[in-house]
C-alpha cells in the first residue's frame, strides 16, 4: 500500500485543499452562479405539461415508482416542484421523486440536453471542477491503498473534465456517456466512449481498479441496478467513488423546496448518509470514506437576510458558522463516499463464462 500523502491526514490541510474548489468561497456566491451561467439555464424544461388543476406534471408522460434503494411504498409527501411530488421513504430516509418521466422521455432529454452542459463547460466551473476531480482521484488513489494508476470507468462522463484529469495521472480511462454532444467530443478527442446505459454497455467483468460515479445516482431511476453493476466491473480490490447532491445538508435543510437541488425532472433520488448507506450496503458494498465538500455559506447567509438565495450579496449571518463545522457535521451541499466490495460479494469467475476475454481499457 502506498504511503498516504500528509494533507489526508491533517483536518486543516484536507479542509483548506477542499475550500479551494468551492465556487461560491472562492468567488463569492452570485458572481460565481451568473458566471457559472446558472442563473440563466432553464429550471423546468417541462413546465408546459403542468397539469393547472392539479399542480403535477400530466400522468400521461410519467410512471409511479416506490423507494428506488429499499423498495417501500412512497411515505411522508414533502412538497411539489415544478409539477413533481417529492416524498420521504420511511424505511431508509431517501427522499425522492415518486412520480418520475417515462423512460422514453427521459432517455430523449438527456440524449439532447445542453443547457447544462453549458454551465460545465463554463471557465470558472472547469476550473473548480479540475481542483474537485483531482481531490477525489488523490484520496481514492492514496487513501484506499491503489498502488499505481490502473483502469478506470467514468459513468456519466459529461464533458470530460474528470476523464482528461485521470489520463493526465495515468490512468487508462473509459468514459460512460450517452449525451449525443459530450460523447461525440470526447470521441474527437480520442477517449474512448461507450454510449449505452451501463447494463447494456457489454464490459467484462473485474475490469476496472476504480469506477466513478460523479453526481450520477440522483439521476437514475434504478440505483440499485447501477451498483449491481458496477460491482459486476470492479476488480477485488476496485474502489467505487460516489458524489451526490446531500439532501442532509444545512442549506438544503433550510432552504428546502427553494433549494435549487431539487428538480423532479432530472433530481429523481435525493441521498442523505443515512439513504446512501442503506443503498451500498445492501448491494454488497463498505463504506471506506465519508466526507462533505462544498459549504454554500454564502446561499444560506442570503437566505437568513431574506436575499436571493443564490444571487444575493448578503454578510455572515452567524460568525461561527464555518466551513470546518459545515464538514466536521457532514453538512456540506455534497456527499462524497468511496467504498469497495465486501469480501463476500467478490465476482466468481464462472459466473461470467459467456463476458468476452479480454478488455483493454486504454485508447
């Protein structure tokens, strides 16, 4: 195992290196929102089929589901936004979309979407986001023990920020991307780009050392097919590396519905530690690593000063309040898990006689 750089280990070199790559820190927050192009890109593409008498998205293009980590029957009903009802699971705490877009609908959207893809092609986002893809591929890379850079699957590669960062460390990358513009860019580029869903992607199993899931599983209407998945693909000591929305957070705790995290056309799934636990667990998987990254002090001090959330100017409500509490208490705007398989979960060789021999992951 390779030795762990200082920084891991030392609480205020780690929290300083974090507080790097956090926009709204950095740039203060409604300079780094209107810069970022936020502001701008359309909140609900889907308004249109907004049924007035009832306040919810037409039941014609959508379809029900129950809890997609545990498998209960939608619980508790929080609130409606932009026409989707988001509810609470009573058994695993997740809370989510119960009444999500046809498949088909979905598929398209994604296949086609720009706006947001604009944002993360935006200067001031590539740059924090080449400082945040960094972080994560250190403390997978240092803390989990991968000797030297291997194989590595990037599920929902967007504009392939993180798979250019991984090769330039030396890993051999593939990139999971089926948006028609990203994955034709990365293409041009030379990555090599599989575009399907990752249950019909045809990967041999135990190929990769890591596979990684940057804000991928609040998309998904089947998480535990994702994983189920992903553990199919990761060799033994392969390391999965997760970041989500953190529907636990302090500012999404305050804000709550006007928290631009939930969006019911494409935020179907909302983790807290407690609902992302449940779901790796369950699916045969140890949690190695928890942590928070991202404070938006800046969106709830506006909020407190009854101030745009995410455009005001607003100063410190509370002195005390910092970036170290925000992550000490896991309170962070996003939840960043690295795990492995647990031993008896591993793939036995015979289970997949008919996958194909060999992969090389390079391009």
């Amino acid at each position: 195992m390779i030795s762990s750089p200082e920084w891991l280990h030392d609480k205020q070199l780690r929290l300083a290196r974090k507080n790097t790559f956090d926009g709204a820190l950095v740039l203060g927050t409604s300079n780094f929102n209107k810069s970022t192009g936020r502001v701008t890109k359309p909140i609900n593409p889907f308004q249109k089929y907004i049924d007035p008498d009832t306040g919810l998205i037409r039941t014609d293009i959508i379809r029900p589901r129950n809890c997609p980590v545990c498998g209960e029957a939608p619980g508790q009903g929080l609130f409606i936004k932009d026409g989707f009802r988001h509810v609470r699971c009573p058994s695993c705490d997740l809370i989510y979309v119960s009444l999500i877009l046809r498949e088909d609908i979905m598929v398209q959207y994604w296949r086609e979407e720009i706006a947001w893809m604009g944002v993360l092609q935006s200067g001031p986002q590539v740059d924090m986001d080449r400082l945040k893809f960094t972080y994560g591929l250190d403390v997978a890379s240092s803390l989990c023990g991968i000797e030297n850079p291997g194989s590595l699957l990037d599920v929902g590669a967007g504009t392939g920020t993180f798979v250019r960062i991984a090769k330039e460390a030396g890993w051999k990358t593939t990139a999971l991307e089926f948006n028609i513009a990203s994955a034709e860019s990365l293409e041009r580029e030379g990555y090599r780009v599989i575009v399907k869903p990752l249950e019909l992607a045809d990967l041999p199993p135990a190929s990769f050392d890591l596979i990684t899931l940057w804000e991928i599983l609040e998309h998904v209407a089947e998480p535990q097919l994702i994983l189920r998945n992903v553990s199919k693909l990761l060799t033994p000591s392969g390391i999965l590396l997760i970041l989500v929305p953190n529907a636990g957070s302090l500012v999404t705790r305050i804000l709550h519905e006007k928290s631009n995290t939930f969006g019911g056309h494409s935020h179907l799934n909302h983790f807290n530690v407690t609902s992302l636990k449940y779901l790796l667990e369950t699916n045969g998987f140890e949690i190695l690593e928890t942590e928070t990254l991202l404070t938006e002090l800046g969106t709830i001090n506006n909020y407190l000063d009854y101030q745009d959330p995410y455009l005001g100017d607003a100063k410190p409500f509370f002195d005390s309040l910092t970036p170290e509490i925000i992550h000490d208490r896991l309170w962070g705007s996003r939840l960043l898990v690295l795990s492995k398989k647990k031993e008896a979960s591993k793939p036995n060789e015979d289970d997949f006689h008919d996958s194909p021999d060999s992969f090389d992951p390079s391009f």
